[in-house]
C-alpha cells in the first residue's frame, strides 16, 4: 500500500518523532499551521475517522488516552486543539486517519 503516514511510521521518510508506542506515532507536521502542530496517527492502517468501528475503537480510545502526554511533551499547557479532516469535504489530504495537535498560541475562535 502506498501511504506517506505508513512510509513514516516504518521509518522508511524521516520524521520528527514526539512520541511512539506499540500501537500509535506521532511527529511534528511538516507544515505547521500553529506554532505548535503535530501529528498522532495509528500504526495500523486506518483510512479516517469515517472508518472508525467497533473493531479498530481501542486503537482511537488509546490515542486519545495518549494526546494528553503529547500535549506535556510539547509543552501546550495552555491549552490546544485536536482536528481530524475527513474526505474531500473535510480537505483530508493523506488518507491514513491522523489527529492534528495544534497549539502553543491562542488559536482562531473559527472552526471552518
Ligand atoms: P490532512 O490535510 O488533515 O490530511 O493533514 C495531513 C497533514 O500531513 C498535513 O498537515 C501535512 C502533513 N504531512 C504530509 N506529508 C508529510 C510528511 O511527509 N511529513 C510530515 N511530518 N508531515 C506531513
């Protein structure tokens, strides 16, 4: 399979690690949209969060269980945001389920 988050996640493209286990990786985006953005994706292959089920909802309730050590790690005691996009409405360009991690500045009051 082609995927950019797979290619990172094996270590095959370089990337800014901020944290890794057994079933999650996250890293810094490679275009910031905040002073502070990072990425946390499953290691498993999971399209978006429209294919989240019954089968793979462990994998998201530990990621989120995680985005909280992320958010120390990074220092973003001030608060942040967690986005995910999905489809082409939601303007998701790499098609392996991620959440954004923004922050480290006040951030805009718009969500769209
Ligand atoms: P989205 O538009 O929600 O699919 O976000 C994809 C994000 O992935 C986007 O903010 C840029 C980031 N990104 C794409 N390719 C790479 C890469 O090779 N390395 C890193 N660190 N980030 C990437």
């Amino acid at each position: 399979m082609d995927c950019i988050f797979c290619a990172i996640i094996n270590g095959e493209i370089p990337s800014s690690k901020v944290w890794e286990d057994e079933v999650c990786y996250s890293f810094l985006d490679i275009n910031p949209q905040a002073k502070v953005h990072a990425l946390v994706v499953p290691k498993e292959h999971i399209p978006s969060a429209d294919a989240i089920c019954e089968d793979n909802a462990a994998v998201v309730a530990h990621i989120f269980a995680v985005i909280p050590k992320i958010a120390e790690a990074l220092g973003l005691s001030g608060g942040y945001r967690v986005v995910t996009n999905i489809g082409e409405d939601g303007c998701q360009s790499v098609k392996h389920l991620h959440f954004h991690i923004l922050g480290g500045e006040k951030l805009s009051e718009n969500m769209a």
